[in-house]
C-alpha cells in the first residue's frame, strides 16, 4: 500500500563531507568504536505517537498535520492499520533498528474495556506481521495512562480503586504485547502520577498504591517470562504541579522504599530534566551511580518556555557530554536513544518529518564520537582525577572506608595544625578543552 513517506529513498550513510540534506553524516551503523557497531551502541528509535499520531495541535491552535489515517470519517480499525502502514515506510526510510509506541498510539479506544484491549491485540497481530517483513525491533513499548478524563486525578494513583484496577489491567495487556513483539523494555510513564494541590491529595497512600502498582509490575513480568528491563520515567511537573517521579534521584529513593531498585531502570528524556531544573547529562550521569540508567528519550525543551515542548535536538556540546556519561556508566544495554521529539507545527509535510530525525539522529551519533574521542584523548579524564587526587592517598581512603571516627579525625587534623588552601577549580580551562575538543 502506498503511504505518504513511499516516495522516499532509504536514508543512506554519506560520510562528513556530503552535502545532500537526507544524508548521515555521521551515523554509519556498521561502524566499529569501543568495540561493536556504533548502531548497537546508541539504538535509536522512532517514537510511534509524535511521528504518526501528533497533528500539530496545541492549546492555542487547531491541527496543522492532516494525515490520510486521520481522516474521521474512516472506519478507526482501518485508519489504524493505514497509520501502521505509514509507520513501517517510515521506519524504511529512516532505517533505525527499533520504535516505540504506546497503546493509544497504534489503536482506538472503543467504548468498554474489553472492546479496547481486543483491538489491541488485533493490532499486535497486525504489527508483527508487518516486523516479519521489516527490520526494525520493538525498543519498548507502554500504556497511555493520562489522556483519558477517567485519569484526571491520575492512574496508579487515583483515589478511585476501580481506576487503579483499570490501569493495572491495561498495563497487563501492553506488557503481554510487548513481549509478544519482542520488546526490550516496557516503559511506565505516570504522565499524572502527582496532584495539583495538596488540598485534596493524601501523599502517603498515594505513593503506597504507586509502590503496589509497580510491584505488580515487576512480578508479572517474571511471571511471563519477560526478560526486558522496567522502566520508569522521570517527569517533575506538567501536566501536574507535582509528580512523584520528580527526576532521577527522586525515582531511586523510591524505588528503595519498595525494594525495587535491583528491578527497575530509569528512562530519562532531555526535556524532562530541563524541566526539573537539571541538564540532561545530570540525570544520566545520577542514574549511571546509582546503576538505574536504562534508556534515553531524546529531545530538547525550549530555555524560553516552561513546558514540555519535545523538539528535536540541536546543542552539540550537550549532546557531547550526555553521550560521555552513557559510556562512562557502561553504556544503555537493552535501552537505546529514542526520538520522543515532533516537529513543529508549521513542519507539517512528510519531508519535514524525515528531516527532523536525519538531523538529530546524526547529532547524536556526532556527540557520541566526539565523547570516544574525549575519552581516548585523556586529557578531560585527568583533569578530573587530578583534581580528586588527594582521595587517593592511604588516609584519605581510610575516611571514605569508614575507619576513623570523628573524634580520630579531629584529633589528626588538630595534631597536623593542617590549613587547607583554595586550589582552582579549572572551569574555563575545562570548558575550554571541550569546545576546542568538538571542532
């Protein structure tokens, strides 16, 4: 069936030097760098919502992208097929190894519970079909658990018990289809998971009944036999005032509250960092400490606006750094680099949309060979240990180890009349380095 990205030739890898626009310039799969293939490293993904579902709407104008499958006077089975039709040419254009979706994404709702989780497994069926003839992988996939009024208050931690069961039951169904299709994780978004004031709200049994959701979660998969990653996704605000998986540190605490932290990982976009009042290679580099970093939604937000705008990425040192702390943690294992980004609303033709990914998808694989580089070069690598350096005599070790009291302490420090001096802290210098390291 011919679909509005058929008359697009497969994205091809050009080398630095090439000039045509629907060109990578630096995203050569194939290509070896710390050992296997640059496209096993970084993994990307092309979000099924922004790139086949988004119109262009947004709180003060009408949608500006009108697709053939959004056409209300179509039967919605068919439209959601001829969506999945669009997905998978899409998919060969771009010729990225994975997507992602959530279940609103790729069907209706019909008008009873099990009306809707029928048509789900409709289109499971009618997915893999069409990834026999592709391929692209499922990265992961997760339920749409806050656009409908009956989550206004939230899904796993609404007041109502009913709407948590609700919730739980979708969850059920997308992580069945999710291992169905091969997914390497299943990604909890709590797009509501929070309130808008504590006048009405009871905090504690609140984040007593996310715990249980998410215990639910961990043992069904073991249950199936799902041998993905769960994933949890921080967001701070929006639509909320408050949302409990505030950032990346507020999720671990959580997660040792209920004893999950060996079970569940963090996915963590750019945009919702900013909106916590972090970078994004803040976040990347907590949850690499802390041994929770799963995946990476890849996007930007925009420094003027307050809200989560979900553009595609264009800040080359940021991505720079972002990528150094994926390596430096070990890389993204079962996760991957995936493009919850949509283009803006006055990009409303097919072209625009592939632009969109060909630009940040070599951004990435840019700021990812540069971040090797930095790495090989050594010189970023020892001005951080040189500045820590006196950590590694034998008594300072000793007072991370814990062998020396207070009392111990304060008498040796005492005893040596020990006045420490301000030793710089290099920042231009270091700031320099990697500007220079990114021409």
């Amino acid at each position: 069936m011919s679909t509005v990205f058929s008359d697009f030739s497969t994205v091809q890898y050009g080398g630095p030097q090439v000039t045509e626009p629907l060109t990578y310039r630096y995203y050569d799969p194939a290509k070896i760098v710390l050992g296997k293939p640059l496209g096993e490293h970084l993994r990307f993904a092309v979000a099924y919502w922004h790139s086949l579902a988004m119109n262009g709407s947004d709180p003060f104008g009408a949608a500006t992208i009108n697709r053939p499958w959004m056409d209300a006077s179509l039967d919605p089975m068919t439209a959601a097929k001829m969506k999945a039709d669009a997905a998978f040419d899409l998919f060969r254009v771009l010729d990225l190894p994975f997507f992602t979706f959530h279940d609103r994404d790729i069907v209706h709702e019909e008008a009873t519970l099990k009306e809707t989780l029928a048509n789900l497994h409709t289109m499971a069926d009618y997915l893999q079909a069409k990834m026999q003839g592709s391929k692209v992988k499922l990265l992961w996939g997760t339920a749409n658990l806050f656009s409908h009024p009956r989550f206004m208050a939230g899904a796993a931690t609404n007041p109502d018990p009913e709407v948590f069961a609700w919730s739980a039951t979708t969850i059920k169904h997308c992580m069945d289809v999710t291992k169905q299709l091969g997914g390497s994780n299943y990604v909890l978004w709590g797009g509501r998971e929070g309130y808008e004031t504590l006048l009405n709200t009871d905090m504690g049994h609140e984040l007593q009944q996310f715990g249980r959701l998410l215990t639910l979660v961990v043992e069904y998969k073991h249950k199936i036999g799902f041998d993905g990653q769960i994933l949890l996704e921080p967001k701070p605000k929006e639509p909320s005032t408050h949302q409990y998986d505030f950032d990346v540190a507020t999720v671990y605490g959580f997660l040792k509250r209920f004893g999950l932290e060996k079970e569940v990982a963090v996915n963590i976009e750019a945009n919702h960092a900013t909106l916590a009042g972090h970078t994004f290679e803040h976040e990347i580099a907590t949850a690499g400490d802390l041994g929770i970093l799963g995946s990476l939604d890849i996007n930007r937000g925009d420094p003027l606006l307050g809200w989560d705008t979900d553009q595609f990425p264009i800040d080359l040192l940021g991505t720079t750094m972002s990528m150094y702390h994926v390596i430096k943690s070990g890389g993204l294992g079962n996760g991957g680099c995936n493009f919850d980004a949509k283009v803006r609303r006055q990009s409303f033709t097919p072209e625009d949309m592939i632009h969109a990914h060909v630009g940040g998808v070599d951004l990435c694989a840019h700021g990812f060979l540069l971040a090797v580089k930095l790495i090989e070069d050594g010189r970023y690598d020892k001005v951080i240990a040189d500045r820590y350096a006196g950590w590694k005599t034998p008594e300072a070790q000793d007072l991370l180890a814990g062998k020396r009291s207070l009392d111990e302490i304060a008498a040796q420090t005492e005893a040596k009349s020990i006045d420490p001096q301000p030793r710089s802290g290099k920042q231009e210098q270091i700031e320099n380095l990697l500007l220079r390291s990114i021409e």
